[in-house]
C-alpha cells in the first residue's frame, strides 16, 4: 500500500506527482467552481425544455413556452408594419400630387425609399443612382421610357425586355454582326454620332462625318428620329447630350452599333407591394430632378 504523503507547509496530502523538484498537491476543486458548474447545467437543462432546441431531421424541439428568435423577428416585422400602416394606406389612395404637395408624406418616401432602393436597385444603379457600368445613371433626368412618377412604376412593374405581357422592349440591333451594315458604314455612322455630343471633330474628318449621316439617316430614324433626340415611346436614347448608358467614346459606340445592345430590368410587381413601388418611383423621379 502506498504510503500518503502530506506536505508539511499546508498540510494537505500530495498526489504523488513530482514535477522539477515539485510535488503536486492533493487540491480540491472550490466549491465555487463546482456551484457554478452545477448552476450552469441545469441552466442549460432547463433552457433545453423551455426553448426550441435539438434538430430532430426536419424538425426541431419546440419548447414548452413555444417562442424563439423567429417568433420575437415576426412580432417585431407584424409591429412595425402595423406602425407603418396609416402612412402606407395613405400613399396607396393619394395621387402622386397630392404625396408631393405632403411633406411629412414625402419624407417618409424619402426614407423608406431610400432603403427600398438600397436592398433593391443599388447592385445595377449604386447606392447613389448613378448607375455602374452599362447601367443608366438615375439621376441625370434623361429618361428612355420618360421619368415621370407614372412612367416609372409601369416601367418598375413590367421590367424591360422580360417574359412579362406587356415588358419594355429594349433593343438595339447588331448592324455589323447581322451584316446589315459594312464596317466602314458602321465607322461612319459612329463618327456621325459621335459628333452629335462633341464639337470636336478629331476622331474623323468632315467627309466620313457627312457619309455617316447618311447611312444614319437610312438605318436609324425609325428609333432615335431625324433629329437624333430618341424616341420615348420605342425606349430610344437621345444621342445628342453626351449622356451615355454604354460609353460615349468612339469605340464603345462602334462597339454598340456592331454589336448591338439590349438591357435588362427585372419586373418588381411580385417582389414589391405596389405601395412600395409607388414609393420607389416618387423616390427615383425625384432623383431624376422631378420630372412630371
């Protein structure tokens, strides 16, 4: 039988253990710790019971007192639309008119609008609706199908070049790919455009300018009319203000002429409340300087 040793300093028996000259004593754990151990598992005993817990495949545990994070996250969401509720009934009957001429109405648009448009439209326009790369700039008020409130929640709703019945269509053709146009009528027609937005006529001389107003005349009227200022009603650009969707260098328009282009928007009449449309196009229009 081992004989059990007791430091003499403490008193406490050892356990034998040495480790550089020093012997490990026989130390109990406090009490402290065991309490707080002890009152720490029947918390989580008790939590176990009372709150959803295990999986249980598809399903989990409920808890007896039936309620947890999704429970507390749908009680906040029914709160805050019920707190939302007067001011959102409110915009679904007024005309954009009479939201317009409300100012406390409109800087509730403001605000929700500006998180609608946040969650929704800054990946393709930014955050500050300035567009992206072969993305339309919101802000500039140049519009392809109009920005007027109404324009915009028709376009919002049917989206643009989408499956819905009554889609924007937006579509230019590819002159060059489909061999309508040769390529020096395509370097025509661009240096013509080109020259519409830019006094300069450094990326081509006054006779391929002139050629190329020909050949636009002859292809490209129907769409952007003789005066080139585009056509709402068909979503064609205005290509005499230097504002541009897919750049506005000589290349890029050769780009566009050859290749074509055609945009895309989603429709958001099953994303979004027509509330929340209507919130988004009164914040957008206004973006846009309020076009009526």
């Amino acid at each position: 039988m081992a004989i059990e040793e007791v430091d003499p300093v403490t008193g406490r028996k050892t356990t034998g253990h040495m480790w550089n000259g020093i012997k490990e004593l026989d130390t109990p754990v406090p009490r402290g710790v065991l309490l707080f151990l002890i009152i720490t598992h029947l918390f989580a005993a008790l939590w176990w019971i009372l709150y959803p817990t295990w999986p249980l495949g598809s399903t989990y545990t409920r808890g007896l007192i039936g309620t947890g994070q999704k429970q507390a996250v749908e009680r906040k969401i029914i709160e805050a639309d019920a707190s939302r509720a007067p001011w959102i009934e409110k915009i679904e009957t007024s005309s954009f008119d009479e939201i317009r001429a409300d100012e406390k109405l409109m800087a509730k648009v403001a605000s929700s609008g500006h998180q609608l448009f946040g969650d929704n439209c800054a990946a393709c326009h930014g955050r500050d609706g300035k567009g992206g790369r072969d993305f339309p700039d919101l802000t500039d008020d140049d519009w392809l199908w109009g920005g007027g409130p109404e324009k915009i929640v028709q376009t919002m709703t049917v989206g643009v070049n989408t499956t819905h019945s009554q889609s924007r269509v937006s579509q230019m053709p590819a002159f060059g790919t489909d061999e309508m146009l040769n390529r020096k009528q395509v370097s025509d027609v661009a240096a013509y455009v080109y020259s519409l937005s830019n006094t300069s006529t450094e990326a081509a001389d006054a006779s391929q300018i002139a050629a190329g107003r020909e050949v636009f005349m002859a292809s490209c009227v129907a769409c952007h009319g003789e005066d080139a200022k585009g056509k709402q009603d068909v979503g064609a650009p205005n290509l005499t203000d230097g504002r541009w969707i897919y750049g506005g260098g000589i290349e890029r328009i050769v780009q566009s002429i050859h290749g074509g282009r055609q945009g895309h928007m989603p429709t958001w009449d099953e994303r979004l409340s027509p509330a929340e449309i209507k919130i988004l196009a009164l914040y957008v229009n206004k973006l846009g300087g309020g076009q009526q």
